[in-house]
RNA sequence: GCAGGGGUGGUCGAGUGGUUAAUGGCACCGGGCUGUAAACCCGGCGGGCUAACGCCCUACGUAGGUUCAAAUCCUACCCCCUGCA
C-alpha cells in the first residue's frame, strides 16, 4: 500500500469502522488508505480460529487496503478493572462473557499474525497519564521487556510465513508480509520517556508509536511529550501517535514531527451526535438547529454536506434513526481525512506554518 | 338512565392525611466522549427573584368543606372508560 503521510487512520475495533461502509471508505470522497483493527476485540469475537479459517483479516473484512492491529495494549489500561498484570502477560476478564483469558506478547503476536494486519503494534502496557514516576518506570520497563519479546516471536512467525494476509508479492516486498512497530511509553516523565526511547530503538522497529497520551493528562503535557520525542524518533521511520485526536490535536502533532495518526472522535463521536467542522464541532442535538437548513459546514464538499440539513441531521438523531449516525460519522470522516489531505498539501507547498494559523483560527471562531 | 372503575406535572404512570414541587419511564433541554466494554454516559427539567445560602408564588378534573395539616377524607358538579338497559 502506498500511504502519504501525515496520515489519519480510522479506527475499525472489531473489524468495522462503525457506521461506515467499505465502498464509502475507499471512495475519493473519504480515501481512507489505513484503518485499525483490535487484536482483543478480534482475538474474543470472532477469535483466532474463525479469522484464520477465513484467510485472515483482509479477506474476512473484505478490504484489500492497508490494515494496522493494535496489541491489545491499550485494552490493558482502558479495561483495568478487568485485569490481571504479570510479568509474563495480562490476565483478562473477558468483557464480553467473563471468562478468564490470558494475553501476552507472544499471543498478541500469534493473534496478529493470524489477523495478517500490515502493520502490527508491539504488545505494550499503557500506565495513567497522571503515573508516579515509580509506577511509570515499572510499567515503561515493562513495555520495554514485552517489545523485546514481541520482536522475537514477530520474527520467528514471519520466517514461518505464519501471518494469514500473505502472499509470494508480499514476501517479496522489503519488509516482508507484516511490519513491526515499537510503542514509547514513560506516562509524563521526561527522563522515561527518553529511556524508553532509547531502548525501544535499540531493539530496532520498522516504525516507532508515542503511547500512553490521551489518557487524561493535561493537554500541555501531551504536547510537551510529542516535543520531547518527535524530534528524536528515528527520522528515516515512520513516526506514530496513538489514540490522537482532535483536528487542534493533530495539527499541533503535526508540527512536532508526527506521521500517523488514529482516534476515535470522529466515528464515536458521530453516533453520539457530535460533528466536527471547519468552524469548530457542533452538537447536532442543539435545538439551535432545529430548522436550520444550511449543511453542518457550508466549507465541506462531502455528500452528506452537499445533500443534507442541520435541520434534517438533527430530525435523525432526536428519533434514533441509525441513518443519523451513519451520516455523522462519513461526514467526521470526511472531516478528518480531509483536513489531512489539506496537511499534506500545505507541506508540500511549504506552507504549513500559514495553514495551520488560518485553520485554527477559523476553527476556533465556532460554528454560526 | 343504572352499576362499577377512573381523572396527578409535556406525556405515561407511582403515590391514598404530615420533610410532596410530588418516585419512575419517556419526551424535551444542556454537557461530555482522544490506540472503542460507548448508536454511550452525566446533568437539568412548574414559575419568579438571587452572585449564592435561600425566599416567594402556583400546582394532583372543577367548586366547596373537614383538619394544626389534603393529591390523599367528605359533598356537589364536569369529563372519560367498562358492563347492563
């Protein structure tokens, strides 16, 4: 797959960017390149057997594009109270009937390989963004630890030929079938995150992802924290921010240094009738607009925009027609994927220090 | 006409003498959501005054009455439902 960056990537947990369909997805309209998928989510439902019998997640889904799994990392924070943490892995209390799973890196990598994803994320642990300088150097050294593991049996299972997207073509690529990226953890402690840095490049990746941000630490601090490392990832690699995150977040992202991106603001957040635009989000449920008949922004060119009224959009939401959902979420989509279309475009015509001032001013002005 | 049941806040529906401006649900209004346990969660929701603690009105079909105290008891009337004529 051929993926310009700065990059947005949506997010699909369960094998499905919610709302969406994939013909919509790859339209010229949204154009999205890469999307994610959860090795939890899929490793419990509909679980390993039934991907592999079904020719991996590519296949599964029907979506030829490029594919990134997250670890399940991250389901090891945002399901704490679920879990088990040791050594060797993560103890689990499914979600979804209860019972007692155990996920460590080399499952995670078994899962992802099965899953055939382009790229997969090392098995990392995500600490609280508010982390104690103790706790935060335990859980880095951790993460630093299962990396190590997650590149061995990453390794083994490609020279097995183990992941079930591959093909002689992508054998032949110079990554093989599947990349590896390494994940930066460290919470908001400078010195560990610079650690973790260094040991996670030590180990050596085909990409590098910043980790643990947006996990409620204040905003300066995920700033600060993108600005210390950004700079020193390895600039011949790709360099990612997982879990971010708003159109102010991604630009400012952006200028630090970063590549790709994934969130899910704008397909959570269209189901919950939240639309992001030009000019700031606007809440669809707002009696403001009750017969308002211009689009959600009269500067987007998606087919949402150009077909459909606030007044309208909002009918939708108030009645709990899925369409709602549907509709706010291809025209979020559109917004995100677009406005890093224009990113892109900016930099390229190196103007992206202008852009960034007139898009955030227009955004910040709010919705009329 | 007779017999029985019933009329509660936008709505449905609890409450049958005393912290009741009145439980709940829905609707409505507002807010939140950042590697998705999320088409979810939280808050408000009679009116007026106040920066706030709070204060004052008006409310349980209508009108009277009993009582220190009434959505709750009594009387009359109006309306709705069911059955029988």
């Amino acid at each position: 797959a051929l993926i310009e960056t700065p990059v947005f990537m949506p997010v699909g947990t369960a094998g499905t960017v919610k709302g969406t369909r994939f013909d919509a997805l790859e339209s010229p309209e949204l154009d999205a390149r890469i999307i994610l998928g959860n090795t939890y989510h899929l490793w419990l439902r509909p679980g390993v057997d039934v991907l592999r019998a079904c020719g991996g997640l590519h296949r599964f889904i029907g979506w030829e594009r490029a594919l990134l799994t997250d670890s399940g990392g991250f389901q090891v924070w945002s399901l704490g109270a679920l879990r088990k943490l040791k050594e060797e892995g993560v103890e689990f209390r499914s979600h979804v009937d209860g019972s007692a799973r155990f996920l460590s890196p080399e499952v995670s990598m078994e899962v992802q390989a099965t899953l055939g994803s382009d790229i997969v994320m090392a098995f990392d642990e995500c600490a609280p963004g508010e982390a104690a300088h103790e706790v935060a150097r335990t859980s880095m050294e951790l993460t630093a630890r299962w990396a190590a593991r997650s590149r061995a049996r990453f390794d083994e299972l490609q020279r097995e030929g183990a992941d079930a997207g591959s093909t002689p073509e992508h054998h032949a690529s110079v990554n093989g079938a599947q990349a590896l990226f390494g994940i930066v953890q460290g919470a908001a402690h400078a010195d560990l995150r610079l650690e973790s840095l260094a040991r996670t490049v030590e180990i050596g990746f085909d990409g590098y992802a910043i980790g643990g941000l947006s996990v409620g630490e204040e905003k300066p601090v995920m700033y600060d924290t993108i600005e210390l490392l950004a700079p020193r990832m390895p600039p011949d690699r790709p360099r990612y921010l997982m879990g971010v995150g708003t159109p102010e977040d991604l630009l400012a992202a952006v200028t630090r240094g970063v590549d790709m991106f994934d969130c899910v603001l704008p397909t959570r957040n269209g189901r919950n009738g939240q639309a992001y635009t030009t000019r700031g989000p606007l809440n669809i449920k707002n009696a403001r607009w009750t017969t308002d008949t211009r689009p959600l922004d009269e500067d987007c060119a998606c087919s949402v925009c150009h077909r459909h009224s606030r007044a309208y959009l909002r009918h939708l939401y108030l009645t709990g027609e899925m369409l709602a959902s549907i509709l706010l979420t291809h025209h979020n989509l559109a917004c995100f994927l677009d406005t890093m279309r224009r990113v892109r475009q900016a930099i390229r015509s190196g103007n992206f220090a202008r852009f960034q001032r007139e898009f955030l001013e227009r955004y910040n002005a709010g919705v009329g």
